[in-house]
C-alpha cells in the first residue's frame, strides 16, 4: 500500500525539504526545519537569504503541481 502525506519544500532555502503525514505535521516539521536551518547559516557565519516577495512564490507556484502555504518561525537574533 503507497505511503500518503505532505512534502513541503521551502524556496527560499535550498535543500530545506521535509514531509508530515497531514498538513498540520507538515507544517509542524518545516518550520523546525527553516529554523535548524537558519541556525546553521549563524553558526558557520554565512548569511541568511532575504525572502522571496509574494508575487514571486505566486509565480513559481502556476509553474509547479503544489500550492503555497505561508508559515513564520522565530529566529533568535
């Protein structure tokens, strides 16, 4: 039997892909992983890439099979 979830994948950090087994999780399991890895940007000294604007998700999303989902994390300064 195939396995159903959700991947999410954030565009605004490369490599920053997960998945949850509802959207909910989903969620849950990305915002941990933009803030692990925003932690490792800090730690190795590298900078943190400025976010998209909405307009450019929008367009990137008619040219995928996804939809946008907006979510916020905390970063410590």
């Amino acid at each position: 039997m195939k396995k159903r979830g959700y991947t999410v994948e954030v565009p605004d950090r490369p490599g920053c892909i997960t998945e949850g087994e509802t959207v909910e999780e989903a969620l849950e399991m990305a915002e941990d992983a933009i803030e692990g890895f925003i932690e490792v940007l800090k730690k190795d000294g590298d900078p943190i890439p400025r976010l998209s604007k909405l307009e450019a998700i929008v367009r990137k999303k008619s040219k995928s099979n996804g939809n946008p989902i907006f979510t916020t994390v905390k970063v410590a300064a």
